[in-house]
C-alpha cells in the first residue's frame, strides 16, 4: 500500500517535472550508428556521492533499460564478484582494466563506465526530496573510441502539492518512513536509469535485440 | 477533483516507468531486486535465499511466453557454484550461453573453470 502511494506521487512528481524542460539537440549517433554494438560490459559506478552504498544500488538498476533496449548486458553482480575475485576490490580499480584485458576475458563489444554524481535525500519539515544524477560513457572495447556519453539527473518531491494540512503531515510522515533506507534513492536510481538509455534523441539507440532495431537510424 | 486527476495520470506515468511486465520484451521477475539485495540486504540475500526466488521465477516465466532476461541464468549459475552445485552451474552457464551467444567468452570461461573445480 505505501508502495502504491509512493508511486502515485512520484509519478505526478514526474509528470509536473516532464512538461516545462525544452530538450536538447538531438545527440550524434554516427560512431554509435557505425558500430552497433550486440553486447554491453556494464562495470561498477564509481561513486561521487556521499552515500557509500550508492554505486551497487544504482548498478542494480542498470540491466533492465539497457538490455530491453535490444542490448545484451552482462550479469553485473556476477562481473563484480569475477573481478573481485580476481584481485580488483573497488569499482575504482575495475574502472583501470584495460580494454585488451576486458576483451580478453570477458568479449564485450562496448563496455560501460557509470559515475554516480550525486545519491540522497534532502529532508524538510513537510516533505523530502531525493536526488539521483549519473554520468554514463559506452567505449568501443576494441579502439577505446567513445560511443555515446550523458549525464541525467531525477529529483523527485514527496510533497503531495495540493491538500490540507492534515493530508501535508500524513505525507511527510510516509515519506519519512520510506525514506528512511536507500530504498527511496533506489526507486529514484531506476527511474533516472530508465532516462538515461531510453529517452529518444538523448539516450541509446535500439540494439540488435530489439524489434525496432534500425527503425531510429535517421 | 484537481487531485483525482493527478492520481490518475500519475499512476500512469508510474506504470510505464517502473517498466510493467506488458512492456517488457524479457521476464526479469526478481533478478533486479536479489542483485540489489546482495548489497542492501547481505545477511539475507544468501546464495540459497536467492535461488529459492529464482528458481520459482523460472516456474512463472515459463507460463509466459517471454525469454529470462540476459544474464538471469548467468547470475544462477553463480550463486550454484558458490554452493558447490556444479552441475547446476554449468547448465545455467550452457544455457546463458545458447540463448545470448555475445555472452560466449565469458560463460566458456566460466565453465572450464568448473571442469578444474570438478577435477
């Protein structure tokens, strides 16, 4: 139930956010065009942020758009745990593998590196508001040119907007609760995810899995 | 009134962004959420708790008509061979690697390192 009603506000959040933003040019597609990449490496996001727990909550969140794009995504938890076990600790450290290393052991054809810039919440009296921005780079694994890069960012209110007081402290009280774990960065993690790869002219274009693959090449 | 509008479109908006199986080219059941687990919550999203929830995803997904997402079996055959049920391992690695043949390389590697575990 708290779920429900955390996902009718945040989907107005959204919907109020989505309408009053002009759009940017639409990006340069031609080295991406050119190479069509079948699989992506997604590595572990460095992080930026002040929340240690960032980076693995926004990786979990990563396949989903990616792969229903038309991509095929490596299991992320599987690499990390494969990369870990082979002597690399920390995302920063599997960041530095060299792409010959990574086309050795693992093939992809792009890999991609995350930077999580910003992962938390803002509390006030009434409400709260949570902030979730991320850099994203896909590099052919083969020449180390770049294919696509963007930054997006989500803040999403728990603010209810209109109603009265009464209905204001019931809110707050909800958003508290919800708030109280990473969860509420999580949720907002997926949504910007979703952004990222998907908004047409700014995010990928479909890979060779998807039904619309080359329908998008113009 | 203003807000019974709201709610409905952002029930909407919320639908089509938290990616509702009707959209979904894949059957993801809770392949995300014991991936964020494993971090969140490691006490509890154990190799065999994970797989109890996988393993139930593969019963409702093949009352679907959707394949498993990328790397679903990929990430089972990695919880079974941190139980040391290698058998079951190399079968989610062989099947990972037929269904998405770009996870080739690496799956194969996965598999000889089996053989060597097995020996």
């Amino acid at each position: 139930m708290l779920k429900v009603i955390y996902r009718v506000i945040l989907g107005s959040v959204v919907l109020s956010l989505a309408g009053c933003v002009t759009p940017p040019p639409k990006k340069d597609y031609t080295a991406l065009r050119s190479m069509q990449p079948k699989s992506i490496l997604v590595l572990p996001p460095l992080n930026q942020s002040i929340e240690e727990n960032a980076s693995y909550s926004y990786l979990s969140t990563v396949t989903k758009p990616l792969a229903e794009m038309g991509y095929y995504v490596y299991p992320v938890a599987v690499v990390d745990a494969f990369l870990k076990e082979n002597g690399l600790p920390t995302p920063g450290e599997m960041h530095q593998i060299s792409l010959d290393k990574i086309d050795q052991i693992i093939g992809p054809d792009a890999v991609l590196y995350l930077t999580v810039l910003n992962y938390g919440s803002k509390y006030q009296v009434l409400d709260s508001s949570t902030n979730v921005s991320a850099r994203a780079r896909l590099v052919d694994v083969k020449t180390g040119n770049e294919l696509w890069s963007r930054t997006v960012t989500t803040v999403q209110s728990s603010s209810s907007g209109g109603g009265g007081i009464a209905e204001m402290l019931v809110a707050a009280a909800i958003s508290q609760v919800i708030n109280s774990s990473m969860d509420a960065g999580h949720g907002v993690s997926r949504t910007n995810n979703f952004r990222l790869f998907t908004e047409s002219g700014q995010g990928l274009i479909y890979g060779h899995r998807n039904e619309k693959f080359g329908t998008d090449l113009n | 009134m203003k807000h019974k509008i709201y709610i409905v479109i952002g029930l909407a908006v919320a639908a089509i962004f938290s990616g509702c199986n009707q959209t979904t080219a894949y059957y993801w059941g809770e392949y995300e959420e014991q991936v964020y687990r494993m971090y969140a919550a490691p006490d509890q999203a154990t190799a065999v708790a994970q797989l109890e929830v996988l393993e139930l995803d593969l019963q409702k997904a093949a009352a679907t008509d959707k394949p498993l997402a990328p790397g679903f079996r990929a990430h089972m055959g990695f919880l079974y061979y941190q139980l040391g049920r290698f058998d079951e391992a190399r079968n989610a690695f062989e099947t990972e690697k037929a269904e998405f043949p770009e996870s080739g390389k690496m799956m194969d590697r996965f598999i000889q390192k089996l053989g060597r575990s097995n020996a």
